[in-house]
C-alpha cells in the first residue's frame, strides 16, 4: 500500500468516523451495517432533541432545514464499489424521496463515468504498488 500512492492511514476507531479521518472506510457487511445504523438513530436523537429545545426556548426555526445535509434521504443512497457498473445501494426502508435521489446518484454516476474513472484509478495504483 504504501507504494500505491493511496493515503491509507490504517485502521479507525468509531469516534474517527464522524470526525472525518477518512474518506473512505472498509468495514465487514456486519460492522459496517452497525455502524451506519447507529449513525441513523443519532440524527433521529439529534432531530428530536433540537426541536424540543427550540420549541423550549420558542425559538422559530426549521429542524429538517438545519439537518438536511445529514438526511440520507437527500442522498437516496451510495455505489456499490467492485461490480462493473453503477449499483447504487438504499435503505431498506427508503421513503420515495430517498429513491428518487438515488435514481437521480445514479443517473450523475452514468453521465460521469463514474465506473471508469474509479476503475482507471484503481489500476494505476495498483500498478504502482506492484513496483
């Protein structure tokens, strides 16, 4: 790894996660369902936590507004690396916004090229790693 030119930093704990010490993480099916769900239920926590606050405090302000870029419904989902073509993978439990985002991830990962363009790095790397 280290000759591949990747910034690989190694194992993480979960405190790391949320703190942004990667980019990419990869875990098991297991640990990384786990994780994914705790991360759910805390914006869930978050979510009703700040609205009893503000309402509290009578403070006016939009909850959903202030936590969208945290909502996985705005993202619908994420690619399925390693297949040889764009899957994109949602929750089971997706509301109809959350898959029309994720036809919509898809669609932008077609018109990208987004295969191709990973593919292409891949090999590079592993190229170089091979030196």
């Amino acid at each position: 790894l280290e000759k591949s030119g990747l910034n690989f930093i190694g194992n993480v704990e979960g405190r790391d996660v949320i703190r942004g010490i990667c980019d990419v993480l990869v875990a098991d099916g297991f640990v990384g369902n786990v994780l994914l769900k705790f991360y759910e239920s805390i914006m869930v926590f978050m979510h009703s936590l700040l609205e009893r606050e503000f309402a509290a405090k009578g403070v006016s302000l939009d909850v959903n507004e202030l936590l969208r870029g945290f909502d996985y419904t705005e993202y619908g989902g994420a690619p399925l690396l390693g297949v040889n073509g764009v899957s994109i993978i949602c929750h089971g439990g997706s509301p109809p916004r959350a898959i029309a985002n994720a036809i919509r991830v898809a669609r932008q990962a077609v018109q990208t090229k987004m295969v191709r363009h990973i593919a292409q790095e891949v090999t590079a790397h592993a190229g170089a790693a091979h030196e």
